[in-house]
C-alpha cells in the first residue's frame, strides 16, 4: 500500500519514526514534508499535498491512504478535507480508527503529535490501515451523498440550506 504522509513541525518527530515502521511493514511512503524543524511553519500545503496525493492515487486506482500530523491533528484534518474525494478522520483511540475506515471508507487519518505518545499513534494507524469498510449500503450512500454534495453544493432528494 502506498502511505502519503504530512506534518507540521509539532509532529515532525512522530512521522519520522511512523515513516520508517510503515516501511518495516512494506508500505510505499511518500513524505510531503516537511523536511526539516521549523517552529513557524505552515501545515496547510503539506497536509493538502498528501491529501491531493491519495485522492490521485484512488483516481489511478493505486491503493493508497494518508496519514496527517499536528499538535492536535485538528489543522490537518481540516486542511486534507478541502481535497476533493478525501474523508479524513481525526483519530483519538483504537475505535475511532476502526470505525473511520469501516463506516466511512476514510482514506486520510489525522492524529494530534501532542495528544498521544508515539506508540499509540503507530497502533491507530496499524489499525486503520488493516480495518476494511465494511461497504454496508447505508455507508455507501452516505459516502455517495458527501461526495454529491462536494461536486454539487447539493444532495438530490435531501434539504441542504444555502450556504
């Protein structure tokens, strides 16, 4: 499986050793950045980039999920989720990391570097990435109505108040 993988500076540290045990694995990773500490610097395009990288990769039909960084994860989910066929999930325990991929195929998980040491975060994402969803119809519709409502601004037979 290929892994996209961003951060910020908070969470440099964790994707470094989270890298290299995904490879331990024989996952393919992909490191959008950064590179280097910088107390200062801006999440959004690393975390977009890697975001940008799994939603090509699903198009390619390349098996591919990301896995996003930051103090508190919460930045960095909200910036995967402004790419086009991402549902990334904010994962704080084991059931969360379960239910986002079985429920609602989430193909980007988000962790706070600063809320988990690194062995827990290493263990959520082991088990988002081994959890299948589960393609029950109500999550696929539901998932269908997201990804209507993202290219349309509007779910067919549903109220949705403009904006």
């Amino acid at each position: 499986m290929r892994i996209h993988v961003a951060t910020d500076h908070a969470g440099l540290e964790f994707s470094q050793q989270l890298q290299q045990h995904l490879r331990d694995q024989g996952h393919e990773v992909i490191d959008h950045g950064p590179d280097h500490y910088d107390a200062l610097d801006d999440y959004p395009s690393f975390c977009i980039n890697a975001a940008q990288g799994v939603a090509r990769d699903e198009r390619a039909g390349v098996p591919a999920l990301g896995v996003v960084f930051g103090g508190s994860g919460n930045g960095e989910q909200m910036a995967a989720n402004k790419v086009a066929g991402i549902r990334a999930a904010l994962v704080w325990n084991d059931e969360i990391a379960e239910l986002a991929r079985e429920h609602n195929n989430a193909n980007v998980i988000s962790i706070g570097a600063r809320q988990h040491p690194v062995e827990d975060a290493i263990r959520f994402i082991d088990r988002f990435i081994a959890t299948p969803f589960t393609g029950d119809e109500r999550h696929v519709r539901r998932i269908a109505q997201l990804g209507e409502y993202e290219q349309t601004g509007a779910i067919a037979g549903k109220q949705v108040d403009a904006p």
